[in-house]
C-alpha cells in the first residue's frame, strides 16, 4: 500500500519551514522534503558541518533570519517528519509524492501538498559565458555562506536590482577584490529619492548598508551597464563591459571598457521553480512581473488543484520575507481544511501574514518595475554563443529552428535538443522564451514552456530499484509514468 500522510511540504527555505511550523503549531503533523541537509533553503542556508559558529551577528541578517525561523520549527519538530538530503522526482494524480535520497526512493500520498520549491538564477547567456570562473549570484552565495571559500581573486559582478549590491559586498568581506559592480538597470542608491512604502522594508535598509559599505571601500558601482563578453584560455582571464540603453538594455556602441579578472558573477534575478507544481497538474499562467510562469492561485494560494498549495519564489518572485509570510498562510489553510483548527481560529492566525504581504508586494511591484530584466540583455548572445549548455545547442541552431518553421519552445527542443539535457531547460528555457518572442512576434503565452518530465532530477537506477511503497497496480507506478505531466 502506498504510504499516506496528512500534509506534505516540498522545500525547507522560508515559505516550506513557515508553512511546516504553522501546520504544526495548529496541530496537523506532516511530511517536510528537502534536498539539502540542513534547514533554511538558499537564502538562509547555514555553514558547513566543519564549522562552528562562535558568532552568529557576524555571518549577517540572513542567517540570524534563518536561525528565528529554525527555532519557530525546533519548538514544534515533534509534529514534522523531516526528509532531509531528499530530492522529489515527481507528483501524480495532483497529491502523489515520488521521492529519492540517495539509498532509496518511494511514494508518499498527501492529503494535502505544500509546494515551496523556490527559485534559480536567471540565466543571461553572453560569449565566454560558459567558461569556468563565470558564475551566477546564486552560486557565490552558496560558497560564502557554505563554506566560506573566496571563488577568485578579482572579480566584474553584474546584474540588477538591490541584491546585487550583498553579493558584491559579501565578496568584498571575503577578500575578492572588486573591479566594477554593474548595474543593467538605473540606481538603486541614493541620491535618487526612493519610494515611501520602501522605508520600512528592511530587504531594502540590507542593501543601502551593502551599498554604503561598497562606496566607502571606493568599488566603482555604475548604473546602465552590464557585461558584454567573458574570455579565457580554459578560465575567466577577463571581461569586457559597458554601457546599455535605458529602455530595452541592449548593447550601446561605443564605450567598451575590459578588466582583467579571474571570477564573472551574474545576477539578473530569479526564475521559479515550477516543475513540480506542473507535474501536479496545476494551471500556469505567465507573469513577467512575478519571474516568468507561475501557477494560477487563489487568495490563500490554493493552486486550480484542489489541496495543493504553491507559495514562495517557486510560485513568483516575491523575496524572502513575503515567502514566509505565503508559507505561514497556506500552513494554517491546510491545517483548517485538514480538521485541525477551526475557520474562525486559522481566519485569526492569517490575519498578521495576509496584512505583511499587502505591503510586501506593493514594494516588491514598485522594485520590479525598475528592474525587470529588459529583452535587449538576449541580443548580447551572438550566433556561436552556447544557449543551451547541456545539449550544446548555439544561438545559430535555435535561429535555424525558427527559420525551419519553429514557433514555440516545444518545437525548437525537437528540432534542436534545446531542453532535453539533465537540467530539462532550466538553464536555456528562459533564454529561449525570450528570444523567440523577439523573432516571432509573439507572446509567451504562444510561445510555451518546455514541459517537465519525471524525474526532474537525475536519480540513479538502483535508487529507484529501491522504492518503497509504491502500488501493486501499473496506473500507480511512478517507474511507469515517467514521460507523463500536465501539457
């Protein structure tokens, strides 16, 4: 018989915990999946197992956000069967958990599903990018955090938006010395006035702290330029960058500037996770202002499946703090419907999250107006430049496909193989999207996406050999499904 439990969560950074400590607190057990060891997710990941943290103040306001958040889920971890080191492979039949560590696999049934899956770097592919030393904003914060190891010696950080300055400023503080920090879009810095709803908002006193830090260390930070061209014998030896128009952020002739650097960091923001929330058989939409497509929700981000719920970045950008608050709504809401408080009591508890994320989201509005990546940033890939890294697939053969009569994602992966490496298009989807509404004319919505298929990550046969609980019947067995999901 297939295993069953009352409320599965996937994904322990803010919104995941949030919801699970909620969903526990109001007396609902439940089922918490990761794929790392330790609690908090990307943005609140702790150090390594070597290290000993003697003082917490000092590894900054991340990780002492975290550390609230584990203590809010140690007081109630009685109630939470944690599946850390775990990857989840797949969902069927809307609540059907296909899960994997790496000495087994099995099949958990949810009555209710909480998927918090986060979100990536969006990938910006340019010459040279693919060239060891290039990395995204993502990727150095996961080694500074982690494991506190400087990636260079010299580095160009590019990218956009008020969480370019901590990646810059966290590599400074780790010895990296700082060629340039570029910003695609226009100032996030004073002297240029910033929105009233954005005083409170402690995401953006973070980065004006960042950004002081970085000016009194006289690291030049320039608006309206980004990175042109990554070079190299087998390594980043150096860039060069420049200046962008301010409407669409393409390339501006003249003015090209180089720098000798071993590490190229990029950050142009995040694109969700929304592989599994499709697999669930969850209606998409697309909504360049929450990161590209995003499950379709209801106010208490209930998904068009009924007892799956979608929150955090993994069901749009929306920042940290408003994916916790997202969490802890959808935790009492399946905790309500699965019995264990009643209306009025979780109408209550939502109460103090709902009222944090109307003034969340009309800032994180206002920052994404400024900084919505522009599609002039995909003409500075040139014909030979590899878009797709896992099939090796260049900007030359998605065009080829095109002029072949190719007129949306799903076509360009068959004519090309664009999408079909390990990654299923996580790294050249968004890319590809964009380009192709350029050529094409059209919308997103004509446009597509690469459907996910089970497993959306790789998984060893004799994992999969190992799984527990699955059916007797092939309609219930994961090994049998795979090829399926929502179109």
């Amino acid at each position: 018989m297939n295993r069953s439990t009352s409320l599965v969560v996937i994904g322990a950074g803010p919104a995941g915990l949030a919801a699970a400590v909620e969903a526990a607190r109001a007396g609902l057990s439940c089922t918490l999946i990761d794929e790392a060891y330790h609690l908090g997710g990307q943005i609140y990941r702790t150090p390594s197992d070597g290290f000993r943290v003697t003082d917490g103040g000092a590894l900054g306001k991340d990780f002492a956000s975290g550390e609230r958040l584990r203590a809010e889920f140690a007081a109630v971890a009685e109630r939470v069967e944690v599946l850390s080191g775990t990857s989840v492979l797949g969902v069927w039949d809307g609540r059907e958990v296909f899960w994997a560590s790496e000495k087994a696999s099995g099949l958990i049934r949810a009555e209710r599903l909480v998927i918090a899956a986060g979100a990536y770097d969006r990938p910006v592919p340019f010459p040279g990018w693919t060239l060891p030393g290039v990395m995204t904003a993502g990727g150095v914060q996961a080694i500074l955090k982690t494991s506190f190891v400087r990636p260079g010696r010299r580095a160009l950080v590019a990218g956009t938006g008020p969480l370019l300055a901590g990646v810059a400023n966290r590599l400074r503080l780790a010895g990296v010395e700082l060629a340039a920090v570029l910003e695609a879009g226009p100032p996030w810095w004073p002297p240029e006035p910033l929105p009233p709803e954005w005083d409170d908002w402690e995401f953006m006193a973070d980065a004006l702290e960042h950004w002081r830090a970085l000016r009194a260390a006289g690291v030049p930070v320039v608006p309206h330029h980004t990175v042109f061209t990554a070079h190299g014998r087998g390594h980043v030896e150096g860039a060069a960058y420049g200046p962008v128009r301010s409407d669409d952020w393409s390339q501006l002739h003249g003015g090209v500037l180089t720098a000798e650097v071993d590490l190229v960091v990029t950050g142009f923001g995040f694109v969700p996770n929304t592989e599994l929330a499709t697999l669930a058989g969850c209606r998409h939409r697309h909504a360049p202002e929450l990161g590209g497509w995003v499950p379709e929700r209801g106010p208490l981000f209930e998904t068009t499946v009924p007892g799956v719920f979608a929150v955090g970045d993994g069901a749009g950008i929306v920042g940290a703090a408003a994916a916790e608050e997202e969490g802890r709504v959808a935790g009492v809401t399946a905790a309500e419907a699965g019995g264990a408080i009643t209306t009025g009591e979780a109408s209550r508890r939502r109460e103090a999250p709902l009222a944090r994320l109307r003034f969340l989201s009309t800032a994180w509005r206002e920052l994404d107006a400024r900084y919505r990546v522009r599609p002039g940033l995909a003409n500075l890939a040139i014909p030979e430049t590899v878009v797709c890294r896992c099939e090796e697939v260049t900007r030359a053969e998605v065009q080829a496909a095109v002029e072949q009569g190719a007129r949306d994602l799903q076509a360009v992966k068959l004519l090309t193989r664009l999408g079909m490496g390990p990654c299923q298009g996580r790294n050249c989807a968004p890319f590809a999207g964009s380009y192709l509404c350029q050529v094409t004319g059209q919308p997103p919505a004509e446009v597509g996406r690469i459907n996910p298929r089970p497993p959306v990550r790789p998984v060893t046969l004799g994992v999969l050999a190992r799984a527990e609980g699955i059916g007797d019947t092939p309609a219930t067995d994961p090994l049998d499904a795979v090829g399926g999901g929502a179109s």
